[in-house]
C-alpha cells in the first residue's frame, strides 16, 4: 500500500467508511464516527502508520485495497 497520502486516506474513510470531519487542530485531521480516528497530513504515509489508522478504524487490508482501485 506504498504511496497512499493523507487526501486519499482521507475521502475514502469518508465515501465508503461512513467517517466525518471533527474540528481541526494543529497539522492532523480528526475524523470521527463512533470514536475519533486521527490522520497525520502527508502526501505518503509510511506503511505503518496506514496500518495503524486502518486497524483504529476497524477496516482490513483487503477492504482497503477493494475501494483504493
């Protein structure tokens, strides 16, 4: 999953995982749902931090990838 940045992160949570912006604060995006999941801003996230925000979000690798192609 190299070469995922934050905006890409970010509109897929939104359009196919049900997330929604809370209020900003410094450089990270809090988006929420039923808790508050926080995205650092960057054009690529290292890998495990991707890892991390998917496993806080509760979405597998596999769901991911499915609505990233």
């Amino acid at each position: 999953m190299a070469g995922v940045g934050s905006e890409t992160l970010i509109t897929l949570l939104k359009r196919h995982f049900g997330w929604a912006f809370a209020p900003q604060t410094g450089s990270h995006l809090i988006l929420t749902k039923t808790l508050s999941l926080s995205v650092p801003r960057r054009r690529d996230l290292p890998q495990g931090t991707l890892a991390s925000v998917l496993q806080q979000a509760g979405i597998s690798r596999e769901e991911f990838l499915k609505v990233l192609r």
